[in-house]
C-alpha cells in the first residue's frame, strides 16, 4: 500500500471547487436513461455519449474525478483515445465502479446485499493497469415495516470493509458507498436514524479491517424525506439533519464526503449540497458524486444527435459549475437563468 499516493488521489478528488461525475451506470441504467430520450443503447451510442460528456471543454475547473463502467473503460475517443487517458490528460483522475450489483438478502426479505468480492483482487489490478486510481463500491439500504435490520446493515458493511482493505492493497482509492435509500414515505427523522445506525456499523467494520481512512471517501446520501412523504423537509432542514448526521458518525481523518444525488433533481442537490456547505467550515471536504443530478439535463439536450452535441455540453459545463460553486455555498438561484440552452 502506498500511503502517500492514496492520500494525495483522495485529497485531489475532493479539491475545492470540484467534485466527481458518476458516469458508471450498468448497461440496464444506461438504457433506461436513453429510452426516456427514444435513442437506442448500443455500445457506439453509449461510447458516443460519454465522449460528449468526458470532452466537454473546461470542465475540469468543477470536475475532479469521473467513475467509469468496465465497459466505459475500455472505450476511446472518436480518434482512438482511450478514456481513462484523456480524462488524465485533462487533469481528471479515472476511477472505476467494481461491485457487481445487488442481489436478495437470504434470510432478509426486502433487503439487499452486494456481491462483487470474488476475483476482486485480480479485476482491481487490471483497472489499475488500465489508467484507474480510484474505485466505488454501492451498497443500498432500503426503509420500510421492520427494515433496515442490523443483519442487514452488518453484512453490507462488512463487504465495503473488504472492498475497501482490497483497493488500498491494489494502490486504489475506496469510495465506500451506503446508500439509504430516498424510496418510500419515510419521515426526514426516520431516514437520519437509518443513516446514523448505518455509518455507525460501516465505520466500525473499517476500524476492524484496517483500512487506511486518510486514503479513502465516503458517498453518502443526503438525510431526506421519502420519495412518498407528504412533508417534504426544506433544504435548510435537510441540510441540518445531514451534517448533525455525520458530525457523529464520520472520523475527521476522512478526507471527504462525496454526496451521492440519489434520485434528487438536478437543482435540489445542488441546493442542498450549497447549504451544507455554507454551514461550514466542517472536518471534511464536502462534495458531490452525482450521476443523473449531473447528466439528465446534457442527456435531453442531446437526443442521441451528433448536431446537439456542442449545446450537450455547455448544459453539462453549466450543470458541473453550479455544483462547484455549492462546494463553496455560493450557488444562488440567479445561476440557473445562464443555463438557457437551445438547440
């Protein structure tokens, strides 16, 4: 394990002002992502798409890291770029998604585990080979009648542990992700005391496997109301209940926190990722790892057409810069009127 390479990777991927594009969607994701827009996935049209996204002029300034797919990372530009080495090239650290989904729990109805631990080590040093310097491990945790259970909740977190100990071994960075999930009609009060109980037992599980915490991240969810609860808490509650959340939960010694969006629109995580911020100063960077809170807007400008390509672009540049003001918490709504793209 190389210390100080992890240190500097983990600290340059939460740099002020930046923070990380998950573009690591599995091949069903993807699709269901181009359906709403009517254009087939084919491997040509999912690569044509994130080399719209992964060329987009200037948008280093706001994004430090981009989490690739194994698919995505063995695509190249249009001129036979690999993408992990133009993405180096412009200042950008490649990392790559390595679980390999969710599965039932056995014993656990409703609740997931996630599986992707056999062969890991050998797959970790092939991506370390291909360009990668970082890793992302998701697991979800569901509320509902009775659930998340500590059995649950233990054996997710036992898995990001291993995860987490292989990365570091293979000189990779871990995000280590538990993801709460937004769905169902759960109070903001109930999604905090899962969140806690969850990061409680991760954290744990770390100390126990011995991973290296100035060399690594988290990707948490934002403490938030259900998808389905009539009362949705405002962004200055949320932002509230979330970083009383971590304050008791996430060692100091962690470099940053990297939000997952999580089903949030593309504003709202935004807003409540400037909020946070602007709460600050905290004992962690505070960013972003959004997937679809980053792309939607890119994705319906573009529509599969290489004419709408330059337009899909600066609603990603405009998208990636309000975030990188939020790391500041100085997004204002007045922002949003610089995002009138036509095609």
């Amino acid at each position: 394990m190389n210390r100080s390479e992890l240190v500097s990777v983990a600290r340059s991927l939460v740099s002020p002002g930046r923070g990380i594009l998950a573009a690591d969607e599995s091949s069903g994701t993807i699709q269901r992502r181009f359906d709403t827009i009517k254009v087939p996935s084919t491997p040509e049209s999912r690569r044509a798409y994130r080399e719209l996204l992964f060329t987009t002029p200037g948008v280093e300034e706001f994004i430090s890291g981009v989490i690739l797919y194994d698919e995505t990372i063995r695509q190249s530009t249009q001129d036979g770029t690999p993408f992990p080495k133009l993405l180096a090239q412009k200042g950008i650290v490649p990392g790559i998604k390595v679980d390999l989904g969710t599965k039932d729990l056995a014993g656990f109805p409703g609740e997931k585990i996630t599986e992707g631990l056999d062969g890991l080590a050998k797959r970790l040093a092939e991506y370390r080979e291909m360009g990668a310097r970082f890793a992302k491990w998701r697991a979800v945790i569901g509320i509902g009648p009775g659930i998340p259970t500590l059995g649950c909740i233990k054996g997710n977190a036992h898995s990001l542990a291993r995860y987490a100990a292989m990365c570091q071994d293979a000189d990779l960075v871990p995000i280590v992700e538990p993801e709460v999930l937004m769905d169902g009609d759960h109070t903001i009060e109930r999604c905090e005391e899962a969140t806690e109980a969850t990061l409680r037992i991760v954290y744990a599980e770390l100390a126990e496997q011995r991973v290296f915490l100035e060399g690594s991240l988290l990707k948490p969810n934002m403490v938030l109301s259900g998808k389905s609860c009539p009362a949705q808490a405002s962004v200055q509650d949320v932002a509230t209940a979330t970083v009383r959340c971590l304050r008791r939960t996430v060692p100091a010694a962690v470099p940053g926190i990297v939000f997952l969006s999580g089903g949030q629109g593309p504003v709202q995580a935004t807003e409540n990722l400037n909020a946070m911020n602007a709460m600050g100063p905290h004992p962690w960077e505070l960013s972003f790892s959004y997937g679809r809170a980053l792309q939607e807007p890119p994705l319906k400008v573009w529509r599969g057409e290489a004419a709408n390509v330059s337009a899909a672009q600066r609603a990603y540049y405009h998208r990636a810069k309000c975030n990188g003001a939020a790391r500041y918490g100085r997004y204002t709504a007045e922002m949003e009127s610089e995002a009138a793209v036509t095609v």
